[in-house]
C-alpha cells in the first residue's frame, strides 16, 4: 500500500495565500476582500507580510491601485 499524501490547506483569500499573518488579520482581510477587487487584496496582503498595519496597508493600496 503506498503512502497517501497530506495536503497541507493554505489560507486564501481571493486566491492570495494569507500564511504568516494572524488568525485576527486573516478575519479582516477576508471580511474586507468582499468590498475590494484582486490587486487592492494582494497589494495589501504583502504590506502586512513586512509588518504593516492593516489600516496603513490599506490606504497604501488605496493610493498605488484604488479599487
């Protein structure tokens, strides 16, 4: 019998792995993600990563993709 292999679910949101942000974070995003297109998340998702709050990651976004 060969080994069956576990996948490891990654967080997303909008199709952007949201891993190494907190539980907290993550509710955020995914609430905000409903009013907000693709890029504006990704945008977003990557600032928080380097440590960036959500509310200046978010106008950061705002200002270089709008959405």
């Amino acid at each position: 019998m060969t080994p069956k292999r576990i996948k490891k679910k990654v967080k997303t949101v909008k199709g952007i792995s949201v891993e190494g942000l907190t539980p907290r974070q993550i509710k955020a995003l995914s609430e905000h993600s409903v009013h907000h297109g693709k890029s504006h998340m990704k945008f977003m998702v990557e600032q928080m990563k380097k440590g960036v709050s959500f509310t200046a990651s978010h106008k950061a976004a705002m200002k270089k993709v709008g959405e």
